[in-house]
C-alpha cells in the first residue's frame, strides 16, 4: 500500500509541499543564468526544492539540466568522472546518444568506453578511462559549455553535496580550477548546494577564496507550521483518514517543523490510524519514534566526551550566554576558553547549527527532545 507521507526520498508531486516563495526565487536565478547556493542543515528539502525547479526549467527545450550528487566523491578523480557522465547523460536522450557523445566529446580522452551493463544506469555501467593528466581535466571542466555551444542550448548544473570538495586534497587549487573555468562558461548556470553551513559559507562567504562572490546565497528555511497544519490533514483526507487541525499541528510541533522528521512522525501516525486520529496515537506514534532513534543516540553519545555532552544539553536548554560564569559553573564547561572547541567540535559533527545572531540550535529536534528527556533521566 502506499502510504501518504514520504522522508529520506525525494519529495515530489503530492508529496512536496510550499516552497512557492523558494522555488519562484530559484526559477527566477536558474533561468536568468545567475548562479546559485543553497544552504540548510540535512533533510530541510534541498534537493527536492532544486528537483521541483528543474521539473519546471525543463519544460524550456532549450536548457538542459545536469543534476549530480558528489556526496560519494572523496577525490579529484572521482569528482571528475561523475561528473562527465553525469553531464553526457542530461544531454542524451538514449543509451545509443550516450555513448556517441562520449565519444564525440571524450573521445582523445577514453581510449575505450567500458560497457559493464546494459541494463543498469549509466552510471554503473559507465566506466571511464581517464589518462590523469591536467588537460583531460580542463577539457571534463569545460564539458558542458561545449556542448551546450555545439547543440546551441543552454545548461543548468545541479551540484548536491557540494561542500565536499572542501576536503580533497589541494582544494584551493581544485576551487581556482573550477571557478576560473566556470566564470567562462556564458551557456551554463551552475546551482551549488549542501548542508555544512560552516564549510559553504567558508567556500562562498570568504573574500580570499576562489569561490567568494560567485553568485546568490539562499538560506533554505524549515518548512512552516501553518503549511505542515494544511499538508498532513490533505494527505490524511486523500487517504480516507481524518486528523483535526490542532493534532496537526502537534505533530509539526513536536518535530519543531522539521520537514523530514515531521514527516516521518506523520507516517507513523497514519500507520497507526484506522479512521480518525486522536491524541493517543500521537503520543504514541511520537514515542515509538524516540525509541526506534534511541540507540542511535545512545550510539552518538558514546562517541562523545563528558563535556561535549554537557554543551550540548546547555544548548538544549536553551543557553545562549557561554561566557557566563554561572553558565560554565552550572554545565562544568570549564573555561570560557573552551567553548570555542565545543562549539567547533559540535558543528563537525552536524549536531548544532549556529543561525544568525549567534543563535544556536541542536539540528536534530528528536535528538533535542532524547537528550533532555530520556538520557537526562537516566543520568
Ligand atoms: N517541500 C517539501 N514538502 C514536503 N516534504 C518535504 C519537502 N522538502 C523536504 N521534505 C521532507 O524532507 C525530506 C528530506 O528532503 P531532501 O530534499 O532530501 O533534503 P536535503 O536535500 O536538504 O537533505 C524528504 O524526504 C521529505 O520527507
Ligand atoms: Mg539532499
């Protein structure tokens, strides 16, 4: 059976909610060829905001749109093979073009195109023979400009995950290659997006990095309580269930409107539903999710020092003055001094987000919601 509510897949169609004001910005900037960030924390609904757009780009015959997720990419090397093949599959339109334009515009460079499988996605089967030397590299960078000057179309390259370029190897020389090749490219609209807000903005933000000043900064926000009150009661409705506009809003609360997880507890609402949904179920869809989560915490936890714990339950409370002397006594941070590390260590670990104004938050509400409930219980 399928069920109304969907997380850790692309929302799409009936599934994808709001957004209007976003998706209008975004289609404004790709369409009018102004480069493009995103930024948000996990499961805020980036890539399913720039998938939507590109729904929309496309319906234009003349752009192209490359979408391509370099989350697995960990070197140059294999950044620059998903790549090629990602941006010879958006501009074929079968397996036969495919491979011609492999040829046609990889040709000097792929002595042979490894078919491993027909049958599976291209880029399973598609193997590339790279001869590792600068040139090959100039010319996959310069790919889509190419093509799009050859096929007289205009292009949009989706990169997801983006800020993991920030860990190869030589990543100054990798951001001075890319930008000053894609400032070239007139044909070509590029959209970068990812979740560590602190390595983008250290990418994008910094006036002495190759990428300062490369287009548009979108801060995506969390989906709003009032379009998550509408979204799941329509969702229960096409589905022949019932759920009153106050429990709908419960459930956006108790996940702090958090697009992923509010989903994810509306489904297991709705599981446990036969007709109309009441309080009870909430409590209990809600509380079976915590324990699904709990020993992934715990496991997090255990990762974790005595202090980092501490910082981050003072987070959870709601702290806002580290520098208090009452503060540091009251959590044992130790010295003021410290807090810069725990603060630091904690953003490595996608555990808090610093927003603007200096305000921060744990990123995870089920976590938020374990660590001062169930953990502080038990210690
Ligand atoms: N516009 C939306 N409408 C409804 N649910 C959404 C929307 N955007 C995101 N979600 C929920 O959040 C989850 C994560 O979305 P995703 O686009 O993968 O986020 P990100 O790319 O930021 O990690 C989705 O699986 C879905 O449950
Ligand atoms: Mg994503």
């Amino acid at each position: 059976m399928n069920t109304p509510f969907v997380y850790g897949r692309i929302a799409e169609k009936e599934n994808f909610t709001d957004r209007e004001q976003e998706q209008e910005q975004l289609f404004q900037s790709l369409s009018g060829s102004v480069n493009t960030v995103i930024i948000s924390p996990r499961r805020w609904g980036k890539t399913s905001l720039v998938n939507k757009v590109a729904q929309r780009l496309v319906t234009d015959k003349s752009v192209r749109i490359c979408q391509v997720d370099i989350f697995n990419c960990r070197t140059e090397e294999q950044f620059y093979r998903a790549y090629a093949a990602a941006i010879l599959k958006a501009n074929a339109t079968v397996w036969e073009d495919f491979i011609t334009s492999a040829r046609k515009y990889l040709g000097r460079l792929l002595p042979s195109v490894t078919l491993v499988d027909m049958i599976q996605t291209y880029e399973l089967s598609f193997g590339l023979e790279f001869k590792n030397n600068e040139m090959s590299y100039d010319e996959i960078l310069d790919l889509p400009q190419t093509i799009c000057k050859d096929a007289g179309r205009r292009m949009v390259v989706c990169i997801d995950e983006f800020q993991n370029i920030n860990e190869y190897d030589e990543t100054l020389a990798f951001q001075r290659k890319l930008r000053s090749h894609w400032q070239l490219h007139t044909d070509v609209c590029y959209c970068l997006y990812g979740s560590k807000r602190h390595m983008l903005l250290d990418i994008f933000n910094n006036y002495s990095m190759p990428f300062y000043k490369f287009g548009n900064i979108m801060f995506l926000q969390k989906i709003e309580r009032t379009e998550w009150v509408k979204f799941i009661r329509r969702r229960f409705a096409d589905t022949g269930k019932k759920i009153s506009d106050e429990l709908s809003g419960i459930i956006a609360d108790r996940m702090k409107n958090h697009p992923y997880y509010t989903q994810q507890l509306s489904q297991q609402v709705w599981l446990r539903t036969a007709s109309e949904v009441t309080e009870e179920i909430v409590d209990d869809a809600f509380r079976s999710l915590i324990g699904q989560l709990s020993l992934l915490f715990s496991n997090l936890i255990d990762s974790l020092t005595s202090r980092q714990i501490r910082f981050l339950q003072a987070v959870a409370d709601g702290v806002t003055n580290f520098s208090s002397r009452d503060v540091l006594m009251h959590y044992q941070l130790g010295t003021s001094a410290n807090i810069k590390n725990l603060k630091k260590a904690a953003i490595e670990k996608d555990l808090i987000d610093i927003l603007p104004g200096q305000h921060i938050e744990l990123q995870d509400p089920a976590f938020e919601y374990w660590l001062t409930r169930v953990y502080a219980g038990k210690h």
